[in-house]
C-alpha cells in the first residue's frame, strides 16, 4: 500500500515511528509537510496525480489534501 502522510512542520517527528512500521511492513510513504504544502511548484493536481491508498495527517487542516479526484481518500487525523 502507498500511504500519504500530511504533518505540520514540527510534527513530522511524531510519525517517525510510523514510517519505520511502515518499512517494516513494505508499505511506501510520502511525507509532506506544511513547508512543502507552501512550495509554488506544489499543487493538489501534483499532490493529488500519485496513486495513495490512505492518508495519515497530524493536523484536520489538511482535509482538503485528502481527497483526490472528487473522491475522499480515508483519513484519520492523530
């Protein structure tokens, strides 16, 4: 499974052991943080292009990274 993980800058270090489970179980991950969200060469098209099956994210402002194409990806935010 591909999983999309969604953090605030200074909470990517509270999935560190979520990515290591991830590895551990050979799931692929993509980490994107605020800083990267705020990039001009981001966009939800982009972002939105890649196959994920889940997204993980820190903070509820991100719902609108969640959805892909009109359809809702689940997400739970932690």
């Amino acid at each position: 499974m591909r999983f999309l993980l969604l953090s605030s800058g200074g909470q990517a270090s509270c999935l560190k052991t979520l990515m290591k489970e991830l590895v551990a179980r050979e799931h692929e991950y993509f980490l994107a943080d605020s800083n990267f969200l705020k990039n001009e060469f981001t966009t939800l098209e982009n972002l939105h292009s890649q196959s994920f099956d889940a997204v993980i994210m820190t903070d509820y402002k991100f719902k609108k990274y969640a959805s892909c194409k009109g359809k809702k990806k689940e997400s739970r935010e932690i």
